[in-house]
C-alpha cells in the first residue's frame, strides 16, 4: 500500500490464480504445491536460472563437460527395460545437420510420454559423453507448431521452480498472461521514497521475467530484495518505537553494593572488553526505557560472569531476576555457579525445569518494594542446594515467599503458563538462538515490561545483526580472559581413527579426560553414520582400562545429572556424547574432544564444541573426523584448523549453510526471503535500515505492512 493510505485496500494481485485463463480445479492445485496461489504469487515467482536462447550452440559444437542449450528434431526414441523390467531407460536422439545428441533418463520410463518422432525440442544440460555426444536427464522444452513463441525462443527465457503435471513452457505462458493483466495493479509501495538506481517496483517485475539483458537480472534482483528488507526493517524499527512510547523501564542501575564483594570473591579481575560491556548495560537499566540487549562473545569469553553483574545490578535495586537456558545441564551449570557465587552473598538462588521445581517459582505473591537504602543485606547461611525440589515434593521452598528479591533459573519451564513472578526486573536469556522469539517474548511478559538481556556464544555476522537482532542494541565482548591457550584443531580422515585413538590413550594417561561426539543418538537415516548408543561397546573395549560414560538428549534428567556429576569430579574418564554438550559443559581437566561424521555438524556449531575443552592449564586439542571419501567435507572443517576466531567461523558457516542452519530455522521468527540473501547482501540490508528509517520518520503513523499489497 502507499504511504497515505491509512487502510489497505484489497489488491488485485490477492486475487486467486483460478482468475486466470486455463486454470481450472486441478492446475490450481499443481500451483498451489509451488505455493502458487494468487496472481501476485505468480509475479513474484523467482526463476531459478536463465536460458540465453538468442544463442543456441549447434550440437556438433558441444564439448564434453560443458552446460550448454541446443536444439534439434527428434529422428529416433524408445524405452529399453532391463532387470526383469525394474529398471528402464528412456532415450532420444536429437539432430540439427552438425550432429546427433543422445538424451537419456533412467528409470523415469513415463518420459516418453512427452516426445515423438519429428518433434522440435530444446534442451540444456552437461554433456557427459562424446562417444554418442549424450546428455542424462536434461531440461527439455517441446517446440508447439503454430504457437506464439515470443516469450519461449530467441530470448533471455525463465526457467522456474516447477512440480509434477506442469511444464516450463505452460508456466511461463500463465505468468506472461497474468502480467498482461494485472501487472499494472503492481505499484511503488512507498510513492515518496527516492530509488534512483533501482528500476521501479514494476519494471523491476517484469525484468524478472522478461530481461532483455544479462544485466536487468541482478537490476531486478536488487530492487525486489531492497523491498523486502524495507518491509523487515519497517517491522523492526516500529516495534522498538512502540517500545520506547508505550514502556516505561525499571530503575535496574543498583548501587555496587553487592557486586563490590561478589568481583572481589572471584580471585580474577574483568577484562577491559566485560568492564565496557557492563557500562553499557548499566546505562540502560538505568534509563527510562526497558533494556533490550544482545551480548556476544565466543566461548569462555566471560559472558557468565556479565550476567551474574547485571543480576546483582536488578537484585541491588529490589527487583527480581530469571535466567532461561536452552537444556537442563546448560540450567543445572548455571545453578550451581550462581548458588556458589551468591551464596556468600545471602542471596537465594531457584532451579525450575522439567525435572526440578522450586514452590515460589510455581506461585509467588508477595509485593516486593524498590531497594533504596545502601545497607548490605544482613548475612544469611542459605543452602542453595536446598532450592532444588523434585516436582512430587510438597515441601515449602527456603525461598518461598522472602521479601528479597530473587534469582530463578530454568529451562523451558519458565515459560509454562504456572510459572509467575512478580517485581520481575530483569529477564536473561542465556543460547538465545536455541529459542524461538515466540518463546523469548513469552517469558518477557512474565513482567511489566522488564529489562532483557539474551546471550550468546554464536557470533551474529552483522547481516544478521541488522535483520533477525535490528530490535535489539548489540553489545561484544571481544577479548578472551589471559590464560586461556587456543585449542589445537586437526582434521582427520576416518582411516586415520587407529592412531586418533592411539593418541587419546596418550592423553588419558597423562591423567587428561576426553569427549567424543556424535552426531546421533541411535542409528538409522543416513547410512554411514555413527550413533553414540552403538559406539560405546566399541569404546570402552578400545580404552578397557578407563571409564567410559554416555551423555544424550533422550536419557533421563537424574541419569543425565549424575553422569556429568562424575565426568567433573573425575570418576568417568571419556564421555561420549551429543551435541547436548555444545553448551553449558565446563570440566577444565577436559583437553581432548573427538569429533566423529564431523561434517554433520556446522562450522559454528563445532566451534561451540570445541569451546568445551581449554579451559584449564593443560594444551587441549580438537580432532574433527569426516566421513570416508568426503574431501569436500574434510575441505570445509579446515576453516576450522585455521582460525579460532568465532566470527570468521561464523561467516564462513553463514556463507556455506545459510542462517536457517547458523541460528537454527525457529529463530529467526521472520518470514523466508525470496530475493534477499542475509549472506550477501550487507549493503542492501544497511541502505533499507536507513530508508525504512526515513519512512517511520515521515509517516509516524503508517503502522501497516506492504506485503499482502505485493503478493
């Protein structure tokens, strides 16, 4: 819709596709299948590639290897069966006078259906063989005698995503009709905005389908993909903006008074990069406003002890804190660090998740009045352990309703509709990418519009900074506390496991402890990869004289709790494991980790694993094995070896994997882009950060997306 209107008007191009000559119940739902179901649908369908058909090379000119477009009649076809009929090969040989062309498809023997003697056909595909010149499961396109082929040959031609029962050549004639008829109802979305070197929104449509040039392609790219980003930043900018008119932030700044002795009881001063970030946060939660931060660091940057700081900032001020983590180990870390910290600080510290549930934290009542006075809170000998309560117990929490405030610290679990906390001043979200933003504003209006801190140790490129983080202020801790020596990577192939495991016997020796992980809990799905159930026999009997312990998603909480109890205090020596460990694991006699079907796992992700080891004194190595005759894999993970610095290691997985695989899909809470690309496109993404910008300041009051107007 434009800028001054004030209601959205239906558009044509939200009529259905049925409006269409040609389009009857069944080629509906063919279309439908594409996600093809208005007209604007069908404008916007994105080609996956281009033919140049102004220049066919002649088949006697097609070399081998080559991707080439040519055409000719068809002089011979059949189908040949053979394996007692289970197997077929459809063929037919093309001739244009320089030579024949062999077009073969395996076992699709309905093929021949589609062509017969005589026929004029195109075709693009690799040539594989020169002795015939053939081409296996090309793209073809029947050439119909007395139809318009203006928009089909000798022209740059569309070649769009298709399903079963439709033809390139019937799609693309259905897309010219519906822009002959409707392409005038596609109209610039924001009339005042100035795009002086981008075709107009229309023109930028019919580029998309029609270039006349190689060069209107990325033009209509462009334009197309700056709309979208528009259209996500509008959406961004404005619900910071009814934020900021509409919330009124806690006083959450505290008084030091707690963090003075909690920074002291450490035994480690903050780096340089914790005591910046830390500012940034006290300024905010000092502000009027609601804080709504992003804090990135890699692993075993300090990011923990940053919370714990900006916890004692809301506890100083009266308010009450949740922490959230993605698993219940992850929860249980967190628990403990916190009980121990805040402890010798007289401060009660709740666990809620799935197994362990605190009294308060299922119903807490009691009002709660700002802290103002300076006076340390008198000293208390809680037991912090003692805050931990199975769900069958019906015992009183120690921390059931105190007049001080409080930390809770949970999993999932805190989200359920029986959790509640009032006085909420602060909400921390620790792996944000694990959540979905569903589930992150859920716990955000457990309060009145608390202050949010979310966490993580993947680093955001600043593409997506812009895009799935616009709504929050970013802040870096980008520098590693001293002491900390950088982790040893090799990439290993499978044959060389013998002398992988040849070496962790080495280490476990010395007195060191190990993790191997797998990509699986049980086998099954793709052959060829190993499962951390059907590994440990194999295990154990390779390292007989040491403990070998197992770690996966699917064992019980109490399980899961005391294996990990006795892989820290040394009585399991190797634990093998899931991505379950990818956080919240900290065993600094830790030094070995095995990686095994390493290319299962993304770039990031492994550099989150191997954030698990190196955090004692001893030297630590990473060994990343891939699957056997996987060079290109092996060729990926050496990013790995070459650099422990998380945000090359995150462009590189952005880059490889997109941002479903970097942040997970459920994260990203924001619809898919069909010409955008968050890998590539930063200067795209920057300029629609400022336009959308200039939108919001001239027209305060536009609250309304364009999307249906354009689709």
């Amino acid at each position: 819709m434009s800028e001054a209107a004030s209601t959205p008007k239906p558009s044509a191009l939200a009529r259905p596709v049925v409006v269409l000559r040609g389009v009857g119940p069944d080629r509906r739902a063919q279309l439908a299948r594409l996600g093809l179901n208005t007209v604007g649908d069908l404008l916007f369908h994105r080609p996956r590639r281009y033919e140049d058909r102004r220049h066919f090379r002649r088949i006697g000119e097609v070399q081998l290897g080559e991707l080439a477009a040519t055409r000719g009649h068809i002089v011979a076809l059949g189908l040949k069966r053979y394996a007692k009929g289970q197997k077929s090969v459809f063929e037919f040989i093309l001739e244009d006078g320089t030579g024949r062309l062999h077009c073969r498809w395996w076992n699709l023997p309905y093929m021949q259906q589609y062509f017969a003697q005589g026929d004029e056909v195109l075709v693009y595909g690799k040539v594989n063989s020169l002795r015939p010149r053939t081409i296996d499961h090309p793209e073809t396109e029947v050439v119909v005698a007395n139809e318009d082929n203006s928009i089909h040959l000798s022209r740059i031609v569309p070649i769009y995503p298709l399903t079963e029962g439709l033809s390139q050549r019937w799609l693309r004639s259905l897309i010219f009709r519906a822009f002959q008829e409707y392409g005038t109802a596609i109209t610039e979305p924001w009339p005042k905005l100035s795009i002086p070197d981008l075709p107009p929104r229309r023109k930028a449509v019919e580029m998309l389908h029609y270039p006349a040039e190689l060069v209107d392609l990325e033009l209509s790219r462009c334009r197309l993909a700056l709309d979208e980003l528009i259209d996500l930043q509008l959406a961004i900018q404005r619900r910071r903006k009814r934020l900021a008119a509409n919330a009124r932030g806690w006083p959450c700044g505290g008084d030091n008074r707690l963090i003075k002795p909690f920074l002291a009881q450490l035994g480690f001063s903050l780096t340089t990069a914790q005591t910046k970030v830390l500012r940034e946060i006290r300024k905010d939660m000092s502000g009027g406003q609601p804080m709504r931060r992003l804090l990135q660091g890699d692993v075993g940057s300090g990011k923990t002890v940053v919370a714990a700081c900006c916890t004692l900032m809301a506890l100083e001020s009266g308010f009450n804190v949740v922490l959230m983590a993605p698993t219940e180990i992850l929860a249980e870390q967190h628990f403990q660090n916190f009980a121990r910290w805040f402890g010798r600080l007289g401060i009660e510290v709740g666990l809620r998740t799935g197994s362990y549930r605190t009294s308060n934290a299922e119903q807490r009542t009691s009002s709660i009045e700002p802290r103002t006075s300076n006076v340390e809170p008198p000293a208390r000998s809680p037991s912090p352990l003692a805050s931990r309560l199975s769900p069958k117990a019906d015992r009183q929490s120690p921390i059931a309703n105190r007049q001080s405030p409080a930390l809770t610290i949970g999993t999932h679990a805190l989200i359920e509709d029986s959790f509640g906390q009032e006085n909420l001043g602060l909400v921390i979200i620790d792996e944000q990418h694990k959540f979905g933003v569903a589930q992150r504003e859920k716990l955000v209006r457990k309060g009145r519009y608390p202050h949010l801190l979310v966490m993580t140790a993947t680093p955001i490129p600043r593409t997506l900074g812009l895009t799935l983080y616009g709504d929050l202020d970013i802040s870096v801790i980008d520098e590693l506390p001293p002491g900390r020596s950088p982790v040893k990577t090799f990439v290993r192939s499978a044959e060389r496991l013998p002398k992988v495991w040849e070496f962790i016997r080495d280490k476990l020796t010395e007195g060191r402890q190990a993790f191997v992980v797998y990509s699986r809990v049980e086998e099954g799905g793709t052959g060829g990869l190993k499962a951390v159930t059907k590994e440990r026999d194999a295990v154990q009997k390779a390292l007989a004289s040491y403990r070998v312990g197992l770690l996966h998603g699917r064992l019980p909480s109490e399980e899961k709790e005391k294996t990990m109890a006795a892989f820290r205090n040394g009585a399991i020596h190797v634990l093998l494991a899931t991505s379950l460990v990818e956080v919240g694991v900290d065993v600094p006699n830790a030094t070995i980790m095995l990686v095994e079907n390493a290319e299962q796992f993304g770039l990031a992700q492994l550099h989150q694993l191997r954030g698990r080891i190196g955090r004692g004194s001893h030297e630590s190595y990473c060994i990343l094995v891939a699957a056997p005759n996987s060079p290109e894999a092996e060729e990926r993970l050496k990013v790995l070896e070459e650099t422990g610095d998380g945000f090359r290691i995150a462009e590189a997985d952005l880059k490889l994997r997109g941002p479903g695989d970097l942040l997970g899909q459920e994260q990203s809470g924001m619809p898919p882009l069909a010409f955008a690309d968050l890998k590539e496109d930063l200067a795209l993404i920057e300029r629609a950060r400022s336009l959308a910008a200039s939108i919001i300041t001239v027209e305060p009051g536009n609250r309304h997306s364009t999307a249906d107007e354009r689709r």
